[in-house]
C-alpha cells in the first residue's frame, strides 16, 4: 500500500531541480521519431481527438497526459514519450507539467485511488483519524493507493474519501474495513453514502416527484433513483426542518435551486420540459448591447470571490472581428466550498444556457468549462449535456437560426488549486504549469490565447438564464443595495445540517448558521467562522446578526467571497484551525512569487514551531509580521489567501495562542509530549529551519 503524501519543493514542482539552470552543453531537446515511438492506437486516436477540441494543441497536454496514465497506470518515460510523439512536444515539456499537478503519477502506483480530505471541514469532523483508520485497513495490499488529500469539494460530507473517482461520506472510522472490502470485491464503494445518492441539504429546494429510473447522474456512480432519499430527513447530518432563528422571515425565493432534485432535471428533455433554454431564444432576439443592459440592470456580482459585476465586466471587452474566448472556472478548490459542484451535477444545462447567453454578451465564440479533475462524475455529466445541447442546436454554427456561434470544451484539471486562480488557469488551459500571470494586461484584453477572454464562475453564469427571464430590474429587488439576488452558500464545519442553500442576499448570517444549518452540536457554541471559504479574515460568534451580503462582511472586517461559511465551535483549539489553514496554502503555492513561496513555508514552520513547545508569545510579533508583508506583494491572491486568515486568527485570538505557546513550552521541557506530524503534511524542507525572534 502506498501511503506517502504528495511533497512540493520551493519552485512548486514535486521532484528536486526542475529550477536548475539548463546545461548549454547538452544538445537540445527533440520531438520522439514517431519510427521509433510505438503508440497504441486507442491513445492516438484518444490525444488526436482532444488535440482537435483546441485553437492550440498544446491545450490537450495535460488530458494527453491523463490519458496516458489511465492506459500505462502513470506517467512512465515511456507514457510521456507517446504523448510527446503525437502532440509534436518534447518529453521535457511534458515532464515539467506532470510534475506539478497532482493527480498526474510520476512513479508507478497502485490500481486503486484512496484520497482521504485531512483539509479544515473534514478534519474538524474526524478526517485525519479516517485517514489512518483506511490505510491500517488496507495495510500490506499492494493494490491500494491511500494518501491525504486537500479539499475535495464535498465538505457537506465530512469525513469524506474519493474512491477511484467516487465519492463517499460521511465516513466514521469503522467504515474503512468495509470500503477496503468493496473495492476488492468489485462492487459499489459504500453504496448508501455516495455523493450521488443525496439530495440538496436545502429542503425548501427539494421536488418530489416520482423517481426516473434513468438518471444517468446516479447510475455513472452505480446507483439508482431508487436509492435516492427526496424526503426531509436523510441519514447523518440531519437534513430536517430548517428554522430561521431571528424571527420571521418570508418564503425563501429559489432560481438555481429551484426543485433541483427532480429527477432527470440532468437531461436535456427535462430541463427543456421546465422551461429551459427559453431565456436563451428570448436572448437571440436582443442585441448584445440589450443583453448587457438587463445583465448590467440585475447589478449581478460575480459568485467565484472577487465580486465584480458581471455586466460590467462583459463589456470591457473590445469590439471587432476576431476569436473572443468566455472561460467558465469551475476549478472549485477552496476549502469549504462546494455549490458549484452541487449545481454542475444536478443542472448542467442551466450553466451551458448562461454560458451561450454570456458569450452572446461578450461577443465571444469560442466557450470552455474548466472543471477540477477530482470532480469526475460531474464532468461526465457536464459532457453528455453538452453532447445534447450540441446535438440540438443550442451549440454549434448559427444557433437556433442565429447569427450567433458557439463552441463549448469541457476542459478537465488534474489537481492544482492555483488554477483557481483566473490567469494561472488560462496558463493551465493552454497547456502550462498553473502559474498566475503578471497584470496587466488583464484578460478582457489579452486573455487565452492572448485574445480577449471574459472568465466568471459556476454559479455567476448559471444566474444568467433568470435574469433574461425574469428581466435585470426584477432580478435586482431580490437582495440588498450593492448584493443583489440570491446567493447558493456552503455551509460546513461543527454544523448539524452542512449542505448548500440557497438564500437571498442580505439575510442574517445567525439564520444561515443556526437557522438553515442548525447551528454547532447541542452543548456548544460558536467560536469562530469563515464568511467566505478558508481564505476569508475569521469573524466571530457576535458577528452573526450582521447581514450576510458583499458590503457588510467587508466592513466587519472580512469578505462573502464564495459564499462558503466554515463554523468552528468552542470545542477547536485556534492552533489547530490556524496549521491546517497555512498548510494547505504552503502546500498550493505555485513558488513563483517569493512573498507567498517564502511566507506560506515560514508561516507554517512558525506555527509547528509554536505547537512543538520552542517558540515564545514573541514569536507572534513575527508570524503576524510575516503576515503583513504577504498581503498585497504576491503575483496573485494566493498568499494573501493565508495571510489574511491567519493574521484575524492573531488578532481575535491572541491570549489563546498565548496560553498555548505557553503550555506546549511547558510539556516540552518535561519531556511529556513530543508533537507528531500530521497526515496532511506535505511540505518541502528546502527552506530549513526557520529563524527565532533573535536570528531575525
């Protein structure tokens, strides 16, 4: 059984000297003679048909790559030698990308993939004793691959592991046994708690109609309708009555959630027989100028972080004859959220109506999906609505009779959480390391393919067909001024209904909690809680009754940005939220600025060293300074994505840290305990130790 984690050096890449400076002594590197290079023919024929997807072949890199490791089971010389035979690129270029995304196996290794999340949402439920639970289950099997895993995108079922691409949770310790024995035995991994078996955590958004035997969402993960629960109550979490906790409040409006477990709402007949693709023929028959007045009319913010406006943004780009690109991130890696999973799995068509809409606005004609690699069973489904849309007309040359043209690629990651990241993904969409760009030149001017390229999110796009529906003005009474609209949240953490909702802009964040997620286990209470994802500046317990919209948590101090709220009650040591915070970022870090590379590495070594007993209260003065320098000097937000966090961290919870540095200090002289690394560890020790207060 292989077990070891995945290791990044400074530069970013997992193997040592890919920084090195290139050798002119050598002779220069080649393309494989295709007389001596034998590939099969189903992978030819399997990287040619991707190569044709893009402007630039160089685009079908990396699922080349992906292809070669499912025919070969890694990325062997001889694998990447293929690949560099059909796509005409030297094997270097090819190494230098296997190495830097994660999913992408530079040795051999076993048949079976076992990712277990040690990140924030699962481990505060248990992940890292899941984790060690699974690898002593499968101890000794060669065929098993079980290694931590950083956010999986499927917080709402912490403690959660993915299983050869399926996804299962939420696992308690005694289930390993029996996960190890179903993929011996050939059969469905855990069947009752797959992913695709639950329904929306959102009760008011729930249809229940009769079951449709062929939903293909549920039978690509080996189930059934029929295994699926549509009523109010599912096994752990509890999914029942959701009530507000301050009060009355009107019905909840629901538009992306809108009965979205209605079977079959996944094909194109059902979503056509609910009204779909009708926004998009009333589009057609505006001009784009009309598009972009309703879009900017809805005041509609982006739902990715940023929260730029939307329409705003569409028109920033130039007029003319030319390839204009519309790129949807749903590279959703960002701890604790996971809507955009929930809402590609279940309405893919609703986010290629938005897309056609929003390249119509844009006047782009080229379109792609950028979805995450771990998300498989929702990239199967986004590809078979594609296929229909494409085969019905709403895709392709002239739509509906249109003067208007489209095409849309699915574009699969393969593990890197930098891609998130607008310019690093158009790096990796093109065929290159995740790297974040130098701006400007912004991408509205000089995006993909150096042509002007408008990039929004999952759930930004999937808004789109209502506002056309309903119109911009309309769209805008829901919400509050400067957040408009509804807002699907993720909710996770020490919560007893985690799960999406969707809710309208401007609700107390105390009835998102308490009201809709029922707040922590009975007996405790809220300690602290990210409003926006892991990234966001921590609030506190007497934050809860501010409104949850853009302008309010900005002015507490902290941001909405994704939507995805992680609560952490008074049972969690601060220490312990602050390390998993900081690895996960030191572990993400691309390493090509060196505020991030060298601050996230510091970062977490501080916080080691504070938990091991050898630093002192001083030592915050530099972990909050190192902080400081962070924030504002990195190439992208990365760094800044730590920095902010753990810097509120310090602030609201000083006296702890403290208290803890002063305790660990204690234990450590006494010799009564020796802190032991963390299965999530998967840091570089390039760097060496880090200095103390009198070194620095």
């Amino acid at each position: 059984m292989s077990a070891q984690p995945v290791r990044r050096f400074a530069h970013g890449s997992r193997v040592p000297g890919w920084d090195e400076a290139v050798d002119p002594a050598k002779d220069p590197a080649t393309v494989p003679d295709p007389a001596t290079t034998p590939v099969p023919e189903a992978l030819r024929t399997e990287i040619e048909a991707r190569m044709a997807l893009y402007p630039d072949r160089r685009s079908a890199a990396v699922p080349a790559l992906a292809a070669a490791q499912r025919h070969h089971g890694w990325c062997s010389p001889e694998a990447v030698d293929q690949v560099a035979c059909v796509m005409r690129l030297t094997p270097g270029y090819l190494q230098a990308l296997a190495t830097f995304y994660d999913m992408l196996e530079t040795e051999p290794k076993p048949a079976h993939d076992v990712y277990v999340c040690t990140n924030i949402s699962c481990s505060l439920l248990g992940g890292d004793e899941l984790l060690g639970a699974v690898q002593e289950a499968a101890a000794g099997d060669p065929e098993f691959n079980v290694r931590s895993f950083e956010c999986l995108g499927a917080c709402d079922i912490g403690p959660m592991a993915s299983v050869d691409g399926v996804y299962v949770g939420p696992l308690q310790t005694a289930d390993a046994q029996t996960l190890v024995e179903d993929v011996r035995g050939g059969r469905p991994v855990l069947r009752d708690k797959q992913l695709a078996t639950r329904a929306v955590a959102d009760t008011e958004a729930r249809a229940r109609p009769a079951a449709d035997p062929g939903d293909v969402e549920r039978s690509a993960a080996g189930v059934t309708d029929a295994d699926v629960d549509l009523g109010g109550d599912q096994p752990t979490p509890d999914h029942g009555e959701q009530r507000p906790a301050s009060g009355e409040r009107r019905a909840a409006v629901k538009l992306l959630f809108d009965q979205i477990d209605e079977p079959g709402l996944h094909t194109l007949e059902v979503y056509e027989r609910r009204g779909g693709y009708r926004a998009l023929r009333r589009a057609l028959e505006l001009s784009r100028e009309e598009v972009l007045a309703e879009l900017d009319a809805s005041e509609l913010r982006g739902r990715g972080g940023a929260g730029f406006q939307m329409g705003k943004k569409a028109s920033f780009l130039p007029k003319g004859d030319m390839d204009k690109y519309l790129v949807c991130n749903a590279d959703e890696s960002e701890p604790g959220a996971f809507k955009d999973r929930e809402l590609m799995q279940k309405n893919p068509h609703q986010l290629i109506e938005g897309m056609i809409i929003g390249a119509l606005a844009a006047g782009a004609n080229r379109a792609f999906i950028f979805i995450r690699g771990e998300y498989r069973l929702q990239g199967d489904i986004l590809e078979a609505a594609i296929a229909e849309a494409q085969a019905a007309g709403y895709l392709g040359e002239r739509i509906l009779g249109s003067g208007h043209t489209l095409s849309l690629v699915l574009h699969r990651g393969a593990g890197a959480y930098i891609c998130g990241e607008e310019t690093a993904l158009l790096d990796s969409l093109e065929g290159k390391r995740g790297n974040p760009r130098l701006k400007p030149p912004f991408p509205a001017n000089q995006g993909l393919y150096q042509g002007p390229t408008l990039i929004n999110n999952v759930e930004t796009l999937a808004t789109v067909p209502h506002i056309i529906g309903m119109g911009g003005a309309e769209f805008a009474k829901l919400g509050v001024e400067g957040s408009r609209g509804t807002k699907v949240v993720s909710i996770s953490g020490c919560v007893q209904r985690p799960g999406n909702y969707e809710i309208e802009l401007g609700i107390p964040a105390r009835d998102i909690v308490y009201g809709l997620a029922g707040g922590p286990p009975e007996g405790r209470e809220v300690k602290l809680w990210f409003p926006g994802g892991s990234s966001a500046p921590v609030l506190l317990a007497e934050h809860l009754d501010l409104a949850y919209d853009f302008d309010t948590m900005a002015k507490a101090g902290s941001m909405l940005g994704s939507g995805s709220i992680i609560v952490i009650d008074d049972s969690v040591p601060v220490m312990d939220v602050a390390r998993k915070v900081a690895k996960f970022y030191a572990h993400e870090s691309c390493g090509k600025c060196t505020p991030c590379r060298e601050g996230t590495n510091w970062t977490v070594k501080m916080l080691d060293r504070m938990d091991a007993g050898e630093a002192t209260p001083m030592d915050l003065e530099i972990l909050a300074g190192v902080q400081e320098q962070i924030i504002g000097n990195c190439l992208c937000v990365l760094g800044d994505s730590m920095a902010m966090p753990i810097g509120s961290l310090v602030k609201h919870f000083r006296e702890e840290f403290e208290t803890h540095i002063d305790a660990a200090r204690q234990r450590s002289e006494t010799g009564t305990v020796t802190p032991s690394p963390e299965p999530a560890a998967t840091l570089s020790d390039t760097h060496g130790p880090v200095p103390t207060l009198a070194e620095a």
